[in-house]
C-alpha cells in the first residue's frame, strides 16, 4: 500500500483555495504633483501587474518602503478604489468592476482599520454609538433597537478588545492612542468580518502599546478566524505576526512566501535590502510576549 502523502502546509492550502484573489491587477490614478493649468492631470501607474492570495483564517503581511503602493493596493483590494486592469475575487465574487448594490452586502464581510485612529473615528458621537454603528447600518440589531440593546452590544464589543465598559460614554479625544485604535478594532470585528485590512495600525504606537495590540489581533484572529492583510514597514512584526509576507517595491509584488522561508532565503534584491535594514541585534521572535506582559 503506498504512503500517504504529507498534509500540505497552511501557506500551500492558501494559495490552493483562497478567500481573497488577485490576478493582474492594475491601477492609474491622476498625478496632482503634474497637473497643468488647464486641463486633468496625468495619469501616474501606483499597481501594477498585482497576483496576491489570502486563504481563510490566514494572516499576510504586506511590506515595503513609503511609497510602494501598500496602502493604495489595502485601498484597491477592499474596492475604495476601482483598478483598470485585472481581477479581484473575494468569497467567489469578482469585484473588480462590480456596481455599489453588488458591493454593498459583501463590505459587510470585509473591514478596514485605518493607520490613524483618530481621524477614522467621528468626534461627535461617543465611543458606544462608533462601535454599534456597523450593526445598525447592516441591520444585525433589528430594525427598531432599544437603547438597552444596543449599549449592551457595545460593551460586549469593547470587552472583546480589553476596554472597560464605561469607555462607551466616552469620547474619542478622551482617549490615548492606543485606546483609539481599540476602538477601531472593536468597529471592524463588530459583523465578524471574513476580511479584515489593518492599515499601518501600530505605526504611531509606543512600542509596548504595539505589543498590547498585536497581542489583541492575534488572539481575535485565532478566535474568530478572520483572515487579514497586514500593511507595516516593521520587518520584526511581520515575523511574529504573518503567515506569509509579500514584499513591495514601486507598485508591485516582488517577492512572496511562507514568512520563515522568506526570511531565512530572501530571493529579491529588494528583500534582502529590507532585511538587512532591521536593527541590529535583531529583536527575537518572544518580544511580543515580553512586551505585553510587562506592560501596565
């Protein structure tokens, strides 16, 4: 009787059966810097030629100097912007070129959380009402809900992402920066997406405010099974957060893989420069945990 051939590792099931799919995928959008007195601007190329695969339940890093189209690509994969060329499939659905009323029932699936807490979150509602918002435009709560419903729901929420309950009556400026992109946490898990897009979520975080939050997702990622693109220039936590990384330099991917063998075997230039960028000694792979529990 012949062996059974070896279960295929999680990185190779992604590429086999991917929730989210990117084949060619190209995008042009005016150039302000160019524009003449009279008349459009030009058209710059920021994606070109993009093939990126996200299973379920799996986490990506995307990586890449300012300026590498990261966020533009986040942007693109979530339809905020349309590209020119290609195809992108979410959950068997092409949503390249796909009308609002088609999109609209799939966003609820597919969440962003913005690089800057502050301005992604409205100062003129409280922190409950941001967080319950998700649910009452979808309809989870049903169509007339109570008050009691919906605080309810609200401290569920922010105890999800280790936020006291009486932080629903709070406002956004009241809170510290990591507080805030609790906050934004708790909007973008509130429908239980299948996809979520974290946006340079950590950049502008102390780091044992990073750990406390990178703790967080990967403890809501392992519960919820929600798969995520995670858009950073920090090599160290990609490396203790990524299944896989896809590296990017000016609009497209160069390089992309499992994040340990890209790590120990970058095959691109470009990959190699960003590797030996990071600071030497090398932080070590047990620095989340450090962090976090040390912190206050």
């Amino acid at each position: 009787m012949p062996a059974r051939p070896p279960p295929l590792p999680p990185w190779s099931r992604a590429i086999a059966e991917p929730l989210l799919s990117l084949r060619g995928v190209g995008l042009s959008l005016p150039d302000r810097a160019r524009r003449p007195f009279f008349g459009r601007a030009p058209l710059r190329t920021i994606l070109s030629d993009i093939d990126l695969d996200v299973a379920a339940g799996e986490c990506i890093g995307l990586v890449g100097e300012s300026g590498s189209g990261k966020t533009t690509l986040a942007r693109t994969v979530l339809r905020l912007y349309e590209p020119q060329q290609g195809r992108i499939v979410f959950a068997g659905n092409d949503i390249a070129h796909a009308p609002e009323a088609t999109l609209r029932p799939l966003r609820e699936r597919m969440q962003m959380i913005f690089q800057d807490p502050l301005s992604a979150l409205n100062p003129r509602r409280r922190v409950g009402e941001i967080v319950v918002q998700p649910l009452l435009a979808y309809g989870r709560l049903g169509r007339s809900p109570s008050r009691h419903m919906r605080d309810d729901r609200a401290r569920q929420l922010l105890k999800q992402v280790a936020l006291p309950a009486a932080f629903a009556e709070r406002w956004p400026h009241e809170l510290s920066g990591g507080q805030r992109q609790r906050v934004g946490i708790a909007r973008a898990i509130a429908l239980e997406p299948a996809l979520i897009v974290a946006d340079e979520i950590v950049s502008g975080l102390d780091v044992s405010t990073q750990a406390r939050i990178l703790v967080l997702l990967r403890e809501l990622r392992q519960r919820l099974g929600t798969s995520m693109i995670f858009v950073t220039h920090d090599l160290s936590v990609v490396r203790v957060l990524c299944d896989r990384v896809a590296v990017m330099h000016e609009g497209r991917i160069v390089e992309q893989g499992p994040t340990a063998e890209v790590f120990a075997a970058p095959r691109h230039a470009y990959t190699r420069a960003l590797l030996e960028a990071i600071p030497r000694p090398e932080i070590g792979t047990g620095w989340l945990e450090r962090e976090a529990a040390t912190s206050p």
